[in-house]
C-alpha cells in the first residue's frame, strides 16, 4: 500500500493543468449523469508507462479510475475512437462519437506513446497524430462539455485541438496510478500544482534543424534563448486556485565574488480551495560581456498544502556556480561584476502571474 500511495502521488503532483476555460474543473459529477471516456489511451496500460517502464504488476487506466467511481449514479461509458495512439484507421470514429452524443460529459484521453516515441525511433513531428485531432474536433462539434487529457514524453502540439478543449490537462507517462491520480485532479480531490519542464512549441516552424546545434540559432533553442512566443512556456501550469507574493528578502542585497545568495519570500493562498505553489526563481544577467542566456532557472521550492488564506515563507539558496557566464577565450567559468535580475513567482517572468521581485 505504501508503494501505491507513493505511486499516486508521485503522478498527482506532476500532472499539468494546461488549460481551464470557465472553471470547469474541477468537476461536480453530482451535475453529470453520465460521462464518455473516449480515446486511445482511455483504457490503455501502455500509454501510461514510457520507454523505460519498469512493467508493473497493474495500471488503472483512466476508464478503470471512473469505473470504480460508478457505483453511484453515474454511467460511465468508453470507446477508443482508434486502434492506437498512431490513429491511422478511422472505422471506430462511429461508435466514439455514438458514445459521445449519449453522454452529458466528454473527457477525451489521447496523446502519444512508446508506440510514436523512444529510444531509437524518435519523432519527426512534434504534432499530435493529424486522426486525433480530427476526432477531437469531431467530439467538440457534438456540443457537449468537452476535456482533453493528454499522455506524452515530448510534448504532442495540436492548436485545434487545445482551443477546442475547454480543459486541457497534461499526465506525462504517469505510472501505473494515473487512473486514480487523474480522477483525483478532475475532481478537486486533489489541487493541481504541476510544471512544465519543457517548452511546448507552436509547431515544428518554432524549432531549429537538428542539424544546427547552436543554441541561439533563431528562433532560439530552450525557454533559455528563444525569442518569440510558444505555445506554453517551460514552468508553466495552472492551479484551482491562486498564490500571492510578499515579504521578499535577498541576502545579500549587493553580492561578493563567489558569494551565494539566499532568496526568501511569502506565498499565501488567496483563492478559496487548498492547495501547492511551485516557487521558481529566475536569473536575468544584465550586462553580461559575453553571450548568455535571457533568463534561467535557478532554484525552485513546493509551498504544499496551502489553506485559504494560509502562508508560508519558502526559501530558495543560489550558488555562485549558478550566476557564472562561460567566458569565450579559455571557455571557463566565471563570475562577472554588474547588475543581475531574479524574478520570484509561480511561471516565467515573461507570464502574466509571475512577479519581478528582486534586483541585486
């Protein structure tokens, strides 16, 4: 049971709730009279698990999580839609969409798997597969409250599809509890508090050639050196509720060579539903002589199990080997006199809730 518990968790914590138009989640299924699970990962033991996984004993599937909730009221109903996450065949476009109209309430579970995605067959198309999307747009049409839920390693890109959603929730390869750890965050049992810990595109367009391994090659590679707007930023996610900044204190407000500094800020829940923060501190070089990144993360600290109204003071240490440029004659590390910036907050100074918090 520990080992379980721990599995849970661990999936609870890093789910992404990428989108939630109208705050329709979390979900009151007392509302809902049915619901149709439909998609190629739904009920598939292997889109939760990667190319490395370690074959566990059992997998609840995100069909199994709802089923066991079902013993009340609620009908639960289930169709793939496809064969597999590729999506090449379409003969049972019918029966999703059958399943779809009898339904009060549409979670599509799609994505993409070691089936598209491992090690010695990479991807040649960050894109969700093109049959998908087209199912997706096909379930949206029907009208109903629709919920898209996404299983991935890299990120799988379908702006249709995203702006058709009215919630849209990144599970990663979320291990053999990802049933139970999905119906947890549908539901507000559990407050959703994951990251992103990559860059979500807009497109192969966004992306240098592989063939070009200069990081500033335009129009950038990284959160770290790209220049113009992706889809979602590294470090983003949202939360049921929200998160205030105050009282912030950097030690030592003017920094010695290979000196550390010690960010320490106060994070209160001003929203009503309990919950985490993933505080991010960012580091912007000011005047730098050399080339360098335009931000970079530095440091990062869960304030967990936030009340309304609750705060907590969260502390962060930068290391001097942290606030290094790479010098371009002997190409070693070192630490340049001038300004620096550090950002404090819960994204990506560049997104609208993260606060510019600190200047040494």
């Amino acid at each position: 049971d520990e080992h379980k518990d721990l599995a849970r968790i661990s999936a609870m914590e890093s789910i992404v709730l990428l989108e939630n138009r109208n705050s329709i989640l979390p979900l009151d299924l007392a509302k809902f009279s049915s619901v149709a699970l439909i998609g190629p990962c739904a009920d598939d033991s292997t889109c939760p698990r990667g190319d490395y996984d370690p074959n566990p004993k059992y997998t609840i599937t995100p069909r199994q999580a709802f089923m066991n909730y079902s013993a009340t009221s609620l009908k639960v109903s289930f169709s793939s839609g496809c064969k597999d996450v590729n999506c090449a065949d379409t003969s049972l476009f019918a029966a999703a969409l059958k399943a779809a109209q009898a339904s009060d309430l549409l979670i599509y579970v799609g994505g993409i798997s070691k089936v598209i995605e491992g090690e010695g067959h990479d991807r040649s198309d960050i894109a969700l597969p093109s049959n998908q999307e087209m199912l997706v747009q096909r379930l949206k049409a029907i009208g109903k409250p629709l919920i898209v839920v996404l299983f991935h390693g890299a990120p799988a890109i379908s702006n249709v599809t995203f702006t058709s959603a009215d919630a849209l929730v990144s599970v990663g390869y979320g291990g053999q509890e990802v049933g139970n750890a999905l119906f947890s965050v549908l539901t507000g049992a559990y407050n959703p508090a994951g990251r992103l810990s990559v860059t979500w595109y807009t497109g192969n367009d966004q992306l240098p050639s592989m063939t070009d391994y200069n990081m500033t090659s335009s129009p950038g590679r990284t959160y770290r050196y790209l220049t113009t707007p992706p889809l979602y930023r590294f470090g983003y996610g949202l939360s049921y509720t929200e998160f205030s900044y105050s009282n912030l204190v950097v030690t030592p407000a003017t920094i010695k060579p290979c000196q550390s500094v010690t960010v320490n800020v106060t994070v209160q829940n001003a929203g009503k539903i309990k919950g985490d923060e993933v505080v991010q501190v960012y580091f912007e070089y000011k005047n730098a002589t050399v080339p360098v990144a335009n931000i970079k993360l530095v440091g990062f600290d869960r304030a967990k199990d936030l009340a309304p109204a609750a705060s907590q003071t969260v502390g962060i240490n930068i290391s001097p080997a942290q606030m290094t440029v790479t010098e371009s004659i002997a190409y070693s590390e070192v630490i340049e006199p001038g300004d620096y910036v550090l950002y404090v907050g819960g994204h990506q100074p560049s997104d609208d809730n993260s606060r510019k918090c600190a200047r040494g």
